[in-house]
C-alpha cells in the first residue's frame, strides 16, 4: 500500500507482443486479496487444530446427505473402517451394512425418530465394524442441521466415539458384580433376579423348574479345627464339584456363607431330589485334600421345591419352601434331602 504495509494480491494478465513477437509490456488486473488470504489460513489453522483434536481424543466425523444419501466420514475413521483416503464416501445403505446385525433396527429406529423432529439429537451406542473384522462399541451421536420449508430433514452430521473400552470395563464391572468372590459362582444378587426371569418364562411357557437350597453339614468344624483356609478350599472344591454336576442351561450361586441355590429347569420337586441324591452319594466319595497336607470330607442338606406346587409364585415365596424343607433336612440329622413334607 502506499503507507508501506505490505498486501497480498491476486492478479490475472496478458503479456503485449510486437509484430515481431517480442514483448513489450503487459496488461492486467490485481486485487487485494489480504483479508481472504488471512481467512483462509486461520481456517487451515483452525482445520489442523480440529484434526488435531479430534484424533487426540479418536472421535471421528460423519456428514450424511439425506437426499442423496451420501455418508462422508473423516480420516480417522475412514482408516478404522478401511475406506480409501480418496475415497470418503459411502451409501446410506452400506454405512448400515457396517452396525451390527442385533442393533441395526434400533439405530434406524433411533435415527427416524430424530429425522422426523421428536428428539432434539441423535444418540446410539452399537457395536461398528472395523477393516480387520473386529467389532468395535462406538457412541454414535448427531442431528440434523438442515431441513426444507416442510421440515423434512436434508443434512445431518455427528460424530463417532470409540467406547469399546469403557464397554469392557462396564461388562467387567457387571460381572463383579454377580459373581462370588470366593467361589467365582453366581451370588445372591443375582441369583434373584435370575429367579424372576424363570418363574416368569416358566409361567408364560406352562414349564416347571426346581429350586434346591443347599447347605453343608456341620461345617462350622472345618473352620474350628482346620481354619480358615480349609474353610475356604472346601468351599470352593464344592462349588466346583456342583458345577461338574449339573447341565450348563442349570443355574447355580452361592447363596452366603455355606448355603448354595440351584435352579434346575423342566425338572420336578421329585426329580430334582433324585438328582440331589446321586450328588450326595457321589459327594460322599470325595476326599479333598487341603494345601496344609490336611485332608476332609463334607456332606450337605437340601430343601427343594418346584414351580408347580407354589399358589402364589413369587421368589420369596420359593424361598420359603425351600428353606423350610432344609430346615426340616437338618431337623433329621442332617446329611438328607427333603422335597415335599412340609405343608404352607
């Protein structure tokens, strides 16, 4: 400029040539093109510093043209998903292809709820198909930035989160939070939300299923005269020799301290105390030899009832059967399964 501060500028120009062709001067026009200039480069900074961003925290960006029903997705995930770099797009139809078959309806349920205006975003956590065949949790969240004048959606756009690691911890949490200490069985907790499960499809399907509470016999010795560690091998030798005993569909938790359930589907009261019988006697076979060079052997009690013979079928009314038939069990000396001599 003419107070000395330097400008940018954009010109287009024709070269003037003699009859000889040689030049003699040119003519043209130029614009200052500073401010576009300055533009442009603070959105390249501001693109890098998204990029940046975006790929520092693994989120990924999907552009869909509702119209077309062109999909564009960022680099990020165009390389988790095994797109070419030159090649970013894809159809509606095949970005579908790539959630997993169980959660494909509810992401199109999700996704036409919010297209047709009755949620104010998009949200969905499923699982994604990588490149390498691998399935990937993702939180996969949008809306719609652009409808016309009748309010039909034409542009949405959002982002896609890898969460399978919070998902891993979630699922592993879940599982602590079922599952026995000690003996690596179900617990109580979820033992009952199991049993109201069964009752329930037990009661929808006509099918019976039985419920056996069992405790070990005088057990209180092993820990007075072997300690505290006895107890706890002999624990867990039963829990696994329970396990080695009833089908894999049957369920099985530790109930508290040396009480465990059993759940034993299409089986009666009747058959359920002939099955508790044969582990008993198989049980009384077994000798457990303990890490202190000790050696014992356990017996148990059990109360068992079945779906059939409870007029109101609720779990704590399950429980009371059962727990008063062991009680019975251990009235007799213990060692003895009792399945329907008790009257409610």
């Amino acid at each position: 400029k003419f107070d000395g501060t330097p400008v940018r500028i954009e010109g287009d120009y024709i070269v003037l040539y003699d009859d000889e062709g040689r030049i003699t001067g040119h003519f043209g026009i130029q614009r200052d093109i500073t401010e576009e200039y300055k533009i442009k480069k603070e959105l390249e900074v501001n693109k890098e510093r998204l990029d940046l961003a975006l790929t520092g925290a693994d989120v990924g960006l999907w552009d869909w043209n509702i119209t077309s029903g062109e999909v564009y997705f960022s680099d990020i995930w165009l390389t988790k998903i095994g797109l070419a770099a030159d090649h970013p797009t894809m159809q509606w139809s095949e970005w579908l292809n790539y959630v997993h078959p169980s959660e494909r309806s509810l992401v199109k349920e999700k996704l036409e709820t919010h297209l047709n205006g009755k949620t104010p975003f998009y949200e969905s956590e499923h699982r994604f198909l990588m490149k390498n065949g691998n399935w990937k949790w993702v939180l996969d969240r949008g809306m719609v930035c652009e409808r016309d004048d009748t309010g039909r959606a034409l542009r949405a756009a959002g982002t896609l989160l890898d969460i399978t690691e919070k998902k891993q911890i979630q699922e592993e949490l879940r599982t602590l939070s079922f599952t026995d200490y000690l003996t690596g069985l179900y617990n109580r907790r979820f033992f009952f939300e199991t049993l109201q499960h069964w009752i329930a499809d037990a009661i929808r399907s006509e099918r019976n299923f039985s419920f056996c509470l069992i405790d070990l016999d005088h057990f209180k010795k092993i820990n007075d005269t072997l300690g505290h560690q006895a107890r706890e091998e002999a624990l867990i030798f039963f829990a696994d020799f329970l396990s080695d005993e009833i089908r894999s569909c049957d369920i099985l938790a530790r109930f508290g301290g040396e009480e465990f359930v059993i759940l034993l589907g299409d089986v009666s009261g009747k058959e359920a105390a002939n099955i508790m019988n044969r582990i008993s006697r198989k049980l009384k076979r077994q000798i457990i030899n303990l890490r202190n060079r000790e050696s014992t052997t356990i017996t148990f009690s059990a109360g068992i009832a079945d779906l059939y013979e409870l007029k109101d079928k609720k779990p704590e009314v399950f429980t009371s059967y059962a727990d008063r038939r062991l009680y019975s069990a251990k009235s007799r000396g213990r060692d003895c399964i009792v399945w329907q001599d008790i009257k409610i």
